[in-house]
C-alpha cells in the first residue's frame, strides 16, 4: 500500500478521486494545528538559545542531512558551538539520549549516528524534540546553538530560524498534500520560512541552490581505506540505495562513469546481510547512510561515497545574520 501511494506522489491518476478527500481533511486539520499554536491554544516552547530547524514540506529524503552537516561545520568556523537534535527515524530511543560514532542506528537511526561519526558536536535524540534539546544544553551548557534536524511542523518546539529543503528534481510532486500527494504542507508554507534550499536542479529566485559532490570512496568496513571512483571504472558494480530518492545516488555514481547494477530499497531499509550478497565479486557501492547500518556484515569489497554539501556563501551570511539580530535583541531586553 505505501510503494502504491508514493507512485500516486508524483503523477495524476483516477486513483486520486479516492485519496483527494483524504488530503482536504489533512489539509484542514494541519491548517487548525498551525492555527491553534499561532494564537497560543498550544504553547510552544522557547529554549535559551537559537534554535535553527533544518526541515522540509515534503515526505522523502530531500537533503536535509548533508544540509545539517554542512550548517554545523559553518557554525562552528564562525565562533559558534551548536548542537543537533533529532527524533531519529524509526529511533527506539524514548527519552533523550547522546548519540556517539558507535552507537547502534537500530536504536537512534541512521541519520543520527552519520551526524555523530562526521561532526565533532553533540548529537542527541529522543521523541520529544524540546526534552532532548534540554537534556543536551543540561550536558553540554557550552553549546550556543540548537540544530534540529527535521522538525519543521513540530510547532511546539520554539524556533528562531527556519530553512526548508526542496528535492530539486522532484519539487512537489502533484502538489497534494498527504495522502494524495507527498506534502505535509502546501507549497505557501515556503513563504514563511527563512530560507529554502533546493538540492540538485535549478534554484529559483529568493532560493539557494545546493549541490552534493564528492568521488572518494570509504571501505565501509575500514573507513581508513579509501579509493577514488577511477579505481571502479573497469568494472560493472552493484549500487545499493535504502534512501528516499535511489535514482539521485545511481544517476550520480554513473556522472562519474561508472557502470552500476542498480539494487533500490526504502528509505531507511533496514539491511540484512542478505540484501549485500550477489552472485559475482564486483564491488558495491553505498550511501553513507547506508554504509552506517552495513558495517557490521559488508562483504570486503563494499564501499560508501561520502558527498559533502556546496552552497553558495549568501545562504551562510543569511544565517549568520538572523542569529546576530538575536544576540542583539537579548542583550537589549
């Protein structure tokens, strides 16, 4: 039933009559919601520090990690000592807890342990975002910054600066919000944000456009060892993708010219040493992502591509920006 609604996600179908009044009612009852914490029938909590929500309107990976990645590195060049916070997808992590390079993704998610073993910064998780932001400032009262990964309709937790992440390729699909189409909100949303980001395609005008580059692959089982893409042009490897848009990493990994035997899976697949084993020795190549649930059983000659984010250095000075006009705001209450 999902893979079938996700194919309504980005087509115009009959199956839409029947889901179309399903999406009205989500419309109306998210419309209510944002409603009821704008005139403050639910409250919403403020933290004492800024609070950056990194998230998205869309269901499906858009880029959010890598945009993550690259805000905490911004942030901690400029002075700043930020923090992430996550729900943690699929994460049986019910009340806050850090998250380390080594800890088990089945526990806190993938995405979480990534953000451990790439950042020098605190990750924490939990299932209520404001608890674990608490829990995290209360371990680390350093920290002057809070990174929530994900978290744009989750209104209870008070923020100071928004970024939305939009699929470049795919935008908005039908345009329908859930369950005919893949929005969790209607495309006017945007307008509210601070920033929207679009990874991959064309970003339009008041958008900054991201891209994800990077050619050096990591042994996912010795992350010491590295190669180039060069070093798997003379063969026809498997590429394994558990993430939202599988076709974004395969059409990536043949830019670099390399011939690839596609093997798709959902996002978040929770891999089995099954789902690695094929009839030949070519070598496979992975998401880090991926690679962070596949270590502990990867085949010798499984490999991951790390990418890292580029954005252009306006979207870093907008940032910056909002949070020096809060700093000031404080020092003048």
């Amino acid at each position: 039933m999902n893979e079938w609604l996700q194919s309504q996600w980005y087509r115009l179908s009959i199956g839409h009559i029947f889901l179309l009044p399903f999406s009205f009612l989500f419309l109306l009852l998210s419309a209510l919601r944002r409603v009821a914490y704008g005139l403050g029938l639910f409250k919403t909590i403020s933290l004492p520090v800024p609070v950056i929500v990194v998230g998205n309107i869309s269901v499906g990976g858009t880029g959010k990690t890598p945009l993550i990645l690259w805000l905490a590195e911004f942030l901690a060049e400029q002075g700043y000592r930020p923090g992430i916070i996550s729900r943690g997808y699929a994460s049986r992590a019910k009340q806050p807890q850090s998250v380390s390079p080594a800890t088990d993704p089945a526990l806190v998610g993938d995405e979480a342990v990534l953000l451990a073993q790439r950042l020098k910064c605190p990750v924490w998780v939990g299932e209520d975002r404001v608890a674990v932001a608490r829990a995290l400032l209360v371990a680390r009262p350093d920290c002057n910054v809070i990174l929530s990964d994900d978290g744009l309709q989750h209104y209870r937790l008070g923020r100071d600066v928004e970024v939305a992440v939009v699929d470049g390729m795919r935008r908005f699909g039908n345009g329908f919000v859930l369950p005919a189409g893949p929005l969790r909100e209607p495309q006017q949303r945007l307008q509210c944000v601070d920033a929207v980001v679009v990874n991959g395609g064309k970003a339009a005008e008041n958008e900054y456009a991201m891209s994800l580059q990077g050619r050096m692959f990591r042994n996912v089982r010795d992350g010491e060892i590295s190669a180039d893409a060069a070093d798997f042009s003379d063969q026809n490897c498997h590429a394994v993708a558990g993430i939202g848009h599988p076709s974004r990493f395969f059409s990536y990994l043949r830019s670099l010219g390399l011939s690839v035997v596609e093997h798709a899976f959902s996002d978040h697949h929770a891999f089995t040493p099954q789902d690695l084993q094929f009839n030949d020795s070519a070598a496979i190549l992975m998401t880090e992502k991926d690679a962070v649930k596949c270590r502990a059983f990867a085949p010798a000659e499984s490999w991951f591509l790390r990418v890292d984010a580029r954005l252009d250095n306006v979207f870093g000075e907008i940032i910056l920006e909002r949070l020096r006009k809060l700093e000031n705001g404080r020092k003048t209450a």
